[in-house]
C-alpha cells in the first residue's frame, strides 16, 4: 500500500483534520508505543500501520 493510499483511507475514515491528529498525536500500543507518523517513518509499511489503526479503532472490516 502506498502512503498516499494510507492517508486517503484515514481522510476517508475519519475526516481530514481528525485524521492528522490521530497520525501525529495517537500512540498505538500495536505499533511499539508509537504514533502513525513515528512508525511511518521508522519504515513501518503503511499497510500494517492501516492494518493497526484499523484494529485500534474497530474499523468495520469491509472498510479496512
């Protein structure tokens, strides 16, 4: 998945703005204790980081 896929999903989840905040404020235990935007760029693929957000926020899983 493409980080420009990733975002677009996350705008589309969760509203443009809200969607920022999460990826820079929300650490996520499934991610090591990091943000959306940590785990991004310490090379975390943007399918897995979906993948967990997803599961964070129970994502219906034909949305995911």
């Amino acid at each position: 998945m493409r980080i420009t896929v990733f975002r677009r999903l996350m705008a589309e989840e969760f509203g443009a703005v809200r969607a920022e905040m999460l990826a820079r404020d929300h650490v996520l235990s499934g991610l090591g204790g990091r943000t959306v935007e940590q785990a991004l760029a310490a090379g975390t693929s943007a399918k897995e980081v979906w993948q967990e957000v997803c599961t964070a926020f129970e994502v219906p899983a034909e949305r995911r």
